[in-house]
C-alpha cells in the first residue's frame, strides 16, 4: 500500500523502514529536513511541506501521524483543512484516547476516517515486529491490514508459537492478536489498551528495580553503622553480609526462571554495560499513560496500589516530593525535638 | 514513691521532673554529669554511678530506663549484678517487644520484675502529661499506680471528658484509659502498643505532608512549563492556577473540621514559622516502630498499605531508592532510548 | 443576615439552626415537605417552591445550596432563570472544584455572584461549628462574614487557643483562620480545599484502621493454625499472644499522645459501643473528593502513596478487586499447580 | 552422579525425572509409598526409609530435600543422625535463608556440607529446565555442577542466546549464568536471590493483575448506575464503554510488546480457556518469600511500595483487612451519620 509517514523520529523512521521492507511505498514528512533526507536514501519519497504530501498521495489517502502527543492537536489542525472524504488518518502515537474520541467524531463529520495504534516495541521493533493495539471503525481497520502485518510482530498472518516452544496460549481462535497486532474496539479503544500496557510497564519496570535494590543492600550488615541515633540499628547484621553480582543474577533468572521478560533482558544488559549505572541520574520521566491508567482505575474504582506507587516512584525520583519530606521532618522537630540528617544517606548525584 | 531514672535525656528529664512536681523522690543518673547536675539543681538526688544509684534507693528498688533502644541492653547488662530480688526496672523507651519479652524471662529468673512502657508525648508531655502504655505483671503495674497517675496526661484517675466536650468517648468503663495510662497485658503490651501507636503516627504525618504537598503545587499551571519532551505537559493547567497560604489551611482546618488533631496543631505552628520549611533538608529519620509495625503486619497476613507506604517515603526522603530509580532510567534508555533528566524537577537541597 | 437554604438534609437542616441561633432569618426549601415542616416549627420560613423562596428573600438574596454534589447541576438550572443581578449563590455542598470554576463564570456572565464553601464538621458541627474553606469573589466572601462567623467553630472572629491550651499556633496573624473559616482565593479554591481536607481524611482514617487491625490479629499465635500448606507458618507464635482491647487502647491514646486526634474519638467511641463492630459489613464508600485529590495529585506530578492507598483500601471493600484477585489465582495455578483457598480466612459477612 | 531425593511432590518428582534423562541415578524418598512407586516405574531406585536411603547411597553422599519450607528442619532432624563427614546436603525448597545458615553451621560443625538451592521453572521446568539460585561452599557447587547443568533451563554450559535472539544479553561473561544456574554467596545466598525472585514476581503478577482489571472495568460507563448517594457518580461515562476481549490482549501483548514475560504466556492461556475466571475464587495465598522480601527491603531501609502492595493485595483477598473495613465504616457513621453498603459492589463468590 502507499502511506504518507508524519514525524521521522526514532520511532516514525524505523516504521517506515520496515513498511519498506514489506514492499509498502511511503511517503514521508518531519519539521526537520534532514530527518527526510536520511529517510529517501533508503528509498522513501520525501515530502518537504505537507502540501507536497498531499498531492503525492493517491485517494483515499493514508496518512500515519507518529509526533509526540502533545504535538498531534496542531498536526491535525495543518493537516485537516488538507484532507479529502475517504482519507484515513492514523495516530500511531501516545494520544490521550479521549482526545482520539473527539477526533474521530470530528474528522467524521467530514468523511475522514480516524484510526488509534498504540504501537509497542520501542527501539527493537525495526527488528522483531511491533505490537499494535488498535481502535476505531472495524471496516476500516480492516482495509488496513496489508500495513499491520507488515508491522506486527509475528508477520504470516498465522498463530505461531514462539520458536522456544514456551508459553504457547493454548487454543488459539484470534489469529491477528498472534500475529502481534489487535482491533480493540471503536475509536479509543487501541490508544486505551496502549495506557494500560504502559501502566502494567511501569508496574513491572518497578518490581525488577525494587527487588534488585533490596539485593544490592544485602551487604548494609558489612557496612560500618556510625550510627545515627535517629536511624534504627540493624537487629541482625549478620544476615545482611551478601555482595550480590546483580547482572549475573538478572542474566540467570532470564534463563528458565518465572520472572523471564523481554524486560529483563534489557536489565541484564544494561548491568552487563555498567554495574554501578552510575551513568543516570536516575530522575525518571513519566509518560501520559501511567498517568492516564490510575485515572482510569480510579473512574472505574478499581484498585491499583501497584501501578500507582511505580508511578509515584517516578515522582519522588524527580524531587515532587521533598516539601511534604520537609514537612515531615519539621513535624518531627516540633513535636519531640528530633534533628533530622542534613545529607541523605545515598547521595543521589555522587 | 522513690524512683531511681537512668538516661536524662530530652525525656528522661521531663519525666523526672513530672515525677518530683507530683511529689515522688528521685534518684537521677546519666553518663554526662552535667544532666545530673541540672536536675539536682531542681530537687532530684544525684548519683554519680550505678553503684551509688543503688545504695541511694530503698528495697524494693525501682529503677526506670530511659536510653535509647540501641543503649538498653548495654544497661541492662550493667545493672543486672546489681538487681536484688523484688526491685523493679522499668523500660520507658521504645524498645522492641521481643526484646521485652526476653528481658522479663531473664530477670524474672531472679526474682526482678521487668515492666515495659511506651511513653507518647514528646517534649509537650512535661506541661501536658504523657499517654503510657504499660506490659508486664499486672500486681505489679497495680503497686506503681502512683507513678503513673502522676506522669499521665489526666491525673485525677477518674475518666474525665476532654474541656472542650468534643468527642467525649460514651460510656466509659475503663477509667485508667481515659487517665492517660493504661495496663495492656503481659510482658511486651505495653512496647507493641507503643509500636502501633507510632506506625499510625507516621500514616497521620504522611497523610498530612502527602496533603499539605498537593495544595502547594497547585499553581503548577501557572508556572513557565518549558516542556521537557519526556514529561507529560498537564492537560489544563487552568485547573492548577491557585497559590494557597498553608499556614491559614492548617490553622483552619484545627477548628471545627474532621481532620483536627494535635499533630494538625504542630504542623501549623511549623508553617506559621517558617513558610517554607527550608531550615529541613527533609532526610527523614525512622525510628525501629515504624518498622516493627510493618513487620507485624506481615508476621499477622494483615495488610497495611497506608503504613508501609509512610514508612517508604521516609526510606526514599533519605536516598535510599537511587539506584532502583537509576535501574528505571537504564531500562528506559535500553529499551526506547528515552533520556532521562540530568537534574530534579524540583532540588532537594535549594 | 437573611438566607435561602435549599437542601435540608443532615447538614443542611444543621446550618439553617446554627444560623437561627445567632439570629439569621432563613426561609427553607427542600423536595421533600415535611423537612420544610420541620424546621419551620423551629423558627424557619417554609418555601413550598423555589418561586416562592426567591418572592421571600429580600435582594440582593442570598442562596445557599446543601445538596448531594450530583445535584448541584440541576438545582442551578432550576435556579438560575430565577436569578436577579447581585443575587449571591453559595455551594456548600462537596462539589468538583473545577465545576465551581464553570459555574461561577456562567452565573458571573449574568451578575450573579458564585461562593464555594468546603464544609467540614459532620453531625458534629451543630454542637460545636463548622470549618469553612470558601472560595470566590473576595469582596463577596466579606460581605457574607457574619453568615460564616456564626456557622464556623470559634465565633467571635478573634484567634483563641483551644481550651486545653494544647496544639496552640503561635503567632497566629490569621484571625479567620483560627475563627473556624477561611478565604482560600479564587473560585473553586474553597472546594479544592476541602478536597485535600478529604484526602486526609481518608489517610487518617486508614492508619487508625491499620493499626487497630494489627492489634486485633495479635493473638494470632494462639489460634489453631490448621496449617494451610499454600499459607506460610508463622515463624515465631509466641511473638503474637495479645488479646488487645482495642476501645481501651483507642481511649488511651487521646490523653496526652501523639495521635490525639477527633477522629481518635470517634474511633473510642465506636469500639466502646461495639467492640465488634458487627453491624457494619465494611463495605466502604467514598465520595468524590478522595479520588480526585489523587487525580490532582498526579496532574500535579506528587506523589500521594498514602493517601491513593487509603482510596483503594476503600474500593477493594466494596469487591473491587475480586477479578484481579482471580486473575492471580488462575496464574499461580497455571505456572506452579498452586490451588488457592475456597473460602476467605476472615469470612466478611459471618 | 549418583544423588537421593527426599519429597517427590511436584517439583521434587520432576527433577528426579529429568535428573534421569541427563544419567543420573535416583535413589528417592517420600512418606508417601505411591510417590516412590511411581518413580520407581520411571528407573528411579525406590527407598522406602531413609535408612535404607542411606544404606543405598555412595559416599560421600547427595541428599536433595525438596519438601515444604515448614517440613525442612524435622526432615534435618531425621537425616541429621544418619548423615556422615563428607555427605552433601542441597535445601532446593523454599527456605528461608536465615535457616540455610544456621543450618549449615550446625551440620558443618559435624563436616557435613549443606547447599542451597532456590529453584525457579514451576511446572514447565521439567521440560525448559530450571533456574537455580545456589548458595553455600562454592568448591561444593563446583562439584555439584553436574547435576546443576542437568536441572538447568540451558544445558550445554555454554553461554546462548535465546532462539528469538530477542532479549540478548550482549558481552557475556558468566557462562553459568546464561546457562540457567548461578552461584550466588555463601550460605543462604541462593535462597535470598530466590526470595527476591518470588517479591518480584508477586509485583509482576499484580502488575498485569491490575492492568487488566482496569480493562475489564472499562464497560462501566455502560452498566445502568443506580447512582448510591455514598458513592461518586462517574463524570464522563461516555469514556468507559469499551468491551475488552482480555485473552485477545494478552495474546497480543505477547507479540513484540515492552511487557512480553513468561508469565504474560500463562495470562494469555488462563484468559483463553476460562474468560470469566469463574472457577476461581480469588482468596490467593502466598508462600514466605513474598513476606520475606518485604522484611528484608525495610532492614535494609530500602523502599518497596510496588513489592508491598502486591503482597497486601494477597492479604486482602483472604478477607484479612475486614475488621479495618468495617472500622472505617464505623468511623463514617460516627462522624457523619453515613451507612455503607450492606452487600458488596462486585460479589467476589457469585
């Protein structure tokens, strides 16, 4: 098929790229020039102004939007008066998908087809396929499927077991959700799913990184306690003597264990690459969606306590929480005289 | 009576000198002299050693320690030899149950009573009286009445509405309860009362500072938001243009309103003061009851979110999840090439 | 002042007494009659209709709105066509702060003045006043002031420590404040308030029930322990022996400790009345403010781990979480052959 | 090697089996005879008292105890006496690692050898291999290290990729690792890297828990809300009425997604063959090192809130925070005269 590709940064480009490879013709589009440029040496048609695009696209035109979310109201505001009844276009990025609800009604009134991708796989899915988590109108999600399987991981069409024979879903009758790309439910509902995937991610990402932690402590009995009177001795030091190699330990639990994640690999790898990381800050972003699923999980009034304390893990990484840490300390002070420490005990930039 | 204090700390004074304004005669030790110094200044009996200590009481002896947890085993092991049958040790601080436990068997092995005190109040307890949880034999705790009528937070033994009439407790039955003292049963109660007592006492502070932190950034949407790529941008910042006087907030909320507390009446003196707090670096101290509590809780199958979660953020307060948060940021480098921040949104030490 | 209250429920029926008391005049209406009735035999003027409450009130009138925040739209539409220029409507109800915003730019595009009041103080409050988190016009707010001094819980407008002498704010230069109400700035700030005021609430109320809950399962060292091979033993039975009684505890901690609080007396009172606590099933509820006190939390990027786990603790009461529960069951039947319990240890219901 | 196995339930009658298929010879034990019988019929060499065990053994001898973490110290108490100097004893269950080393103090006092072994893989293990986590003498684990290679997930001691080649741990260099058994410390190290496995699987697990929770919820602006007073009307339930197919997700989620795991395959197969999940109840147990993992983060002062709340949710779903519900209604009668719920939202046994 033919496809117009807006935004070519890490992940816009690598889709064009395996678009290619699947034999689809692309024409691409990006604010930076030399985004295009790159991209036309591996064969793709550049587009140097969105009206160029247009005109080199046949209608009905699919047009895929891969700019971040907080850039894709005015992408669709240069783009809407541009389009055609019959035209699709696709957010293939991190959208609210409140917002794909408003557009697609929108879009709709005039005949253009909205479609919500949430697309997985990051930096490793030019290799290994996608995941593609989709919404909007079915007919035309169908239309479409030339583009996903091109994308998705699993690329036959057909319901494969992974190669090592592990974990096989018994009794497949979805063969697109084994194909590595989904029709979710009417518009919204892939960008919906994607939210939730990132928020199990953070859950998970959480989990790895507390457990790790709590083995790289396990040497505190070894340390010398100067110890501060307002900190509680350790009852037992004698249990905390371990020096953990923590990127063996990751590497061996890949192998056979419960925990085995493509997750895992990555955090084999980076132990692998440097022990101590002592390369991050360890200020940690957050996206929109762990945001988005506590507050679906509250709409709903469904428990999360895990999603939502990785979430808040990212926070109190960034330093959002250290007047209520003040607070607590004056409180301290003030009700009984305790002088807390003036340096932390892990000073977080050393 | 006659009482023998050791430890003549922030607490250890206090109490005596509650003790001697009630009438009780005290003999006072501490390591530092200069402690002795002062209280003999006011009316107690100094001695200069533990042997002096003992020649200066009256049989049975009754001995109340007021050290650091980490100090009483050190002091136990002091005074032991020196222990006549019939004498009494008191351990007024916050040492862990088990421990108390452990004590009792030993010394009761020849013939000392060990009774267990988890004394509330904090440095108000001098002019206010102090709330005592007491473990251990019960004839015992009977025959030192006097002691703690004359330390607890309502004197006159009898149950006695607070002089506000608000939220007088109906129908009591237990007149030592609503006295400020309280026989909670055997060797150990009193410490595992203290614990709860202290592990509700972190949800409370952290239920406020999480609170008092909310209504602080709630201009957020009027701040310069020079949009960091990998940060979410907030949705309507028109919803978060309040810049709200804290100190009012809590003063407020101390009349009338549902979430009045003593604490509440600490926490709006320390923001009168000092607005922003910053003479805190806000490196929270624990102490071992938040801990034990948790414990407990896990020891029991009883879940205690709310106060794990407060004890963590104090854990975090001190930089205790760096390398969990750098682990964070390595796996997002690894698997989407995401870059994290160099600096916190908001620096701890400014 | 003269006022028109709507909604004479538990808290609105309160108002308009307290009100009378310091000698306002309200007129009074409600959907159901006999709850105009009642309150006119106490010294109210009955309004049969919303047209005859607005034909009693002298302009420019004063409304006072106390219903569910659900009801607010409607009551403001059935209002509004009725409204003249100068006319003030007061929500005093627990409404969405951002509908405080857009309500008081609709009402204000007509000249009619929009007040919220976050009223906090529950059936107590008739007893002993209300504290008042109001926002709006500042100007307005003034004007009502003798309205929010005879409702609020120190009512002679000067700063007064509390009788006890204890937890008094030093320094006090907010006079309001320490009278029971406050002006918190711009419309919806009263709400916004009183959200966070919840927020507390509910992480107050989850520590008190978290440690009280440890307490009572203390003596779980002493039960039958018909050893679930899928559960694991307790290590250390001798360390949980306790039989607590939990009233006496509570009662206690009001004298003198740290976590004195009202709410610690209403925690007494019902554990003194029903030790129990068998009337109630524990299915929690929650209002709206808990859960978006979490929702500005994370709009605000802070971390609110205790107060979003009191929250879930309350949705997880109501079954929230019985599919996620399911889902874990099924998984570790799935990898490890695991079978799960049939029935709950603590049956809710029995 | 020549080995003897005490405890042929699940996991200890698998390893035997694939023990065999790598030569080695069995000689096996269980107070059960039909478990002895049963491997005898597979080539293993039935013993059916622990001294014919011995007697059928070589020395110096391999006992491999594989019975529950409760049974292992009167198991030691049996063999103890017939151990010889030189005999080798491997823990590979579930223990906690403080017991490995006091265990192996006691049985090196008398030059017996005690290893331990935490051993990953569940039911699949048998045919993917295991992960084992080995703690104790390190020249014994070298000597060991033909049955390690046997048990383990990868067999040829040669570090691999997976045949994905996804996941990847890039510059290997702990062959055993990438292998499937690591050497992790002395004495109880093995189990401590088993317990932290277990905490993050729990978190894990909880994660996806969660996630699709939230997903099935996702309809709940569709279902017919007899709005409850006590409970928040949803605002938008326009955004809440997607109908999710979760065993499709799942299974898509598997293909080329960032939250792919082994567990995510049980998922997907749980989902696939019971939607409703309805022959579970959802009452779900944990075995210690959920416990454990909590107990060692707050020794070592590191925060675990992800890990915690996935071990509280188990709590709460056998009905453990029942009295702490039901005080919280209480508390909300008491102050507000509100009355919850009688029956639950969703019935967790319907």
């Amino acid at each position: 098929m033919q496809l117009g590709m807006i935004g070519l940064g890490r992940m816009g480009a690598d889709l064009v790229r395996r678009l290619m490879r699947h034999g689809h013709q692309c024409v691409v589009h990006d604010v930076h020039p030399s985004a295009i440029a790159a991209l036309q040496q591996e064969g793709a048609t550049g587009a140097a102004s969105l009206d160029q695009m247009m005109s080199l696209l046949e209608g009905p035109r699919i047009l895929w939007l891969m700019v971040p979310a907080a850039a894709v109201e005015a992408a669709l505001a240069d783009l809407g008066p541009r389009l055609a009844p019959g035209d699709i276009v696709i957010d293939g990025g991190n959208s609210y998908y409140r917002d794909d609800m408003r557009r697609s009604v929108e879009l709709g009134a005039r005949g253009v087809h909205f479609i919500d991708v949430g697309t997985s796989g990051g930096i490793a899915g030019l290799a290994r396929g996608y995941c593609l988590m989709i919404g909007g109108e079915e007919d035309v999600v169908v239309y479409l499927t030339p583009l996903f399987t091109a994308l998705a991981s699993t690329t036959d069409g057909v319901a494969k077991p992974k190669p090592d024979g592990i974990g096989r879903t018994m009794g497949l009758d979805a063969p697109t959700a084994a194909s590595g790309y989904l029709y979710c439910g009417l518009s919204g509902a892939g960008h919906f799913v994607k939210m939730i995937h990132n928020g199990i991610e953070y859950g998970m990402m959480a989990a790895y990184s507390e457990g790790l932690n709590i083995l790289k402590c396990a040497n505190i009995g070894a340390q010398q306690g100067a110890a501060d009177a307002e900190v509680t001795p350790l009852h037992h030091p004698e249990y905390y003597q371990y020096t953990f190699n923590l990127a063996d330990i990751a590497e061996v639990w890949r192998h056979g264990s419960v925990i085995d994640s493509w997750l895992l690999g990555k955090v084999a790898e980076v132990l692998r690459t440097d022990p101590t990381l002592a390369q991050f800050a360890g200020h940690v972003s957050d996206s929109g969606e762990g945001r988005w699923s506590i507050e679906a999980a509250i709409d709903e009034a469904v428990p999360a306590p895990v999603l939502s304390a990785a979430l808040y893990a990212r926070f109190s990484s960034r330093g959002q929480s250290v007047f209520a840490d003040q607070l607590l300390s004056a409180m301290r002070y003030a009700f009984g005289g305790h002088v807390d420490l003036a340096v932390p005990v892990t000073p977080r930039d050393a």
